[in-house]
C-alpha cells in the first residue's frame, strides 16, 4: 500500500502517488515511447478497457486520487465509469476546465486541444464535468495558467470559481510554461470573501525542470495541496529517454527502474503531496510506484542531474511527437 499524507486544507488523505489520465483517455499524447507501450489498439473501447486495468492495479496498489481533465478525450468518462462498475467510494477525482478536445479520436490530428479561458468556457465545461463525474468531482482546475492567459485577473471567472469552492468543491489551478513560479506567487494573492480562492496547486516539476521549486514550496506552506505533473519530463528521463543515463547507475545500485528513480526525486521533496503517474499498463504503474521505496533512501541533493533552462525545457517539450 502506498503511504497517505493528509493535504492541504481538505480533511481527506490521498497516497502520495496518484494517476493521470492524459495519456489514456485519449488516443494521442506527446509522451516519449508512449506508441510502443500502447500499440495499435486504441479505439474508444479499446482504450477504456486498457484505462479500466491501470485503474484497478493503482487501486489496488493504495493509490486514491485519480487527475483527469475536460481536454483529455474521454477520460472523464472512462473513470466515472469505472467507479460505477466497481463500486468504489474512497476515490478523489480531480478535473480541469480551460482547453477543449479537438483531435476527433485520431493521433494525426493538427490540434488536439484548444485553450479558453473565458468564464462561458468555465461554466460551459463545469456543467460538463459535472454531468459525467457528480459528486465525485472533489477538486477543479484551472488548466494550465500561464502569466499572459489573464485568467487570474478575470472578476467573473474569479467569482465563479469562489461560488464553487463554497459549494464544496476545492478549487485549483495547474500552471506550465517557463513561468510557472510567476503564475503560482500571483495565485497565491487571490482572494475572495476573506479567504485565499485556491485550494490545490498543480505544476510540472522534475528533475530536469525546477523552476517552480521555491513557489511551490511556498504554496505548501500557504496550505494549498502541491501536485506535481510530468515527473518524467513526458518520458524523458524514462527508459526510453534522451534524459535518464545519469539516473541509471542509481537505479542500479537500488534495483529499481529509472522511471522510479526520476518520480522518487519528486518524492523526496517536503512540500510535495501527490506526485503523479501518467502509466498506460499495469506494469508501468508497477514500475512507477517503485519511487515510494526509493524515495526512502534517496539524497536528492546527491542524485539530481543538472536542469536545462526552462525556455529550453519547454521548448523540446513542444516538440515532442504525438504518439
């Protein structure tokens, strides 16, 4: 069972390790080896039923919060189902609104998603999440905010969100770009009837990309519950990554692989409550959760390779292959 960790301002606890659908609910995601990890079978059934077994294996391996999202095909949908079909009540699920699935179901497609920010995107998609997930939806997100987004600043989807974190719901934002750290100190400064709007914050940080380091430590100490997204750099210090040749000789020593070697970076770090998975099989997410152990014995001062420059990191990942 993987260890809880009880998380920010809410009284649930979640395992430190959760599971993100942006590679399954779809057909097509910029994830390196992802392809051949997947094969050829990735019809709307075909892929739910692969997501219904990295479901299973994560459950029963402890893991409680499951990350999805409006733009991420049909992953929402794949795990509200899931929970109907196997009668679990003890699964966060947290979704994001602000980019639209355009691709169609096919991998070749020119535009997968498209991003509004806008307040009708908001309650368009709200209405959406909620239709398929109900009750389930524990947490919503902003999907990616960036400085010049504008969505911070905006007075009507700032009001909507408060009247939904009244309701119950906590509110988030998940942040990318070079300028991560910048869109999550402005965060920090929303407020609404006396009380700080977020709730949970989200961002891309590993061993590669540690910009967003000292804020998301600040977040934490804010309270808000830190989850960290593309702990792999989109495989990129997996097995098949150009990045991971300084972690092997630890994976080695450890007997590990080295995708739990970059995820067990993440770990280490104190303000870090769920680190997330992007598995598409049961034995990637096995392999992944292998960091829990890791993590114990790691010295991540030690064993960090050295960071790219974050507008080179974003750049290469923006020129990564859908697959």
């Amino acid at each position: 069972m993987t260890p809880e960790r009880p998380l920010g301002r809410t009284d649930a606890t979640v395992s430190r390790m959760g599971l993100g659908l942006a590679a399954l609910g779809r057909p097509g995601y910029l994830d390196v080896g992802r392809g051949e990890d997947l094969g050829e079978a990735r019809s709307p059934e075909a892929m739910r039923a692969r997501t219904f077994g990295v479901l299973d294996a994560a459950y029963d391996a402890g893991v409680r919060y499951v990350d999805v999202a409006r733009s991420y095909g049909e992953a929402e949908r794949f795990v509200a189902s899931w929970l109907e079909a196997r009668g679990h009540d003890d699964v966060e699920v947290g979704s994001k609104w602000g980019y639209t699935y355009t691709a169609g179901w096919r991998v070749d497609a020119e535009v997968h998603e498209v991003k509004d920010h806008s307040v009708e995107a908001l309650r368009r998609q709200l209405a959406e999440s909620r239709a398929v997930l109900g009750v389930r939806l524990r947490l919503y997100q902003i999907h990616s905010v960036t400085p010049d987004s504008g969505v911070l600043e905006d007075r009507d989807v700032v009001r909507e969100l408060a009247a939904l974190r009244d309701s119950g719901v906590t509110v988030g934002l998940s942040v990318s770009g070079p300028r991560q750290a910048e869109s999550l100190r402005r965060a920090l400064e929303v407020e609404v009837g006396g009380e700080r709007l977020f709730g949970a914050a989200q961002a891309t940080w590993n061993a590669l990309e540690r910009s967003a380091g000292d804020a998301l430590a600040d977040a934490h100490a804010a309270g808000l519950r830190v989850i960290v997204k593309e702990a792999m750099a989109n495989g990129r210090l997996g097995p098949r990554g150009d990045a991971a040749t300084p972690l092997a000789p630890i994976a080695e020593r450890a007997g590990v692989g080295v995708d739990a070697v970059a995820l067990a970076i993440v770990l280490s770090r104190p303000w870090v409550d769920v680190v997330l998975s992007g598995a598409v099989t049961p034995d990637q997410l096995r392999s992944n959760l292998d960091a829990i152990g890791a993590a114990r014995s790691l010295d991540p001062a030690a064993v960090v390779p050295e960071a790219e420059d974050p507008e080179v990191y974003w750049r290469r990942r923006s020129e990564l292959p859908w697959s």
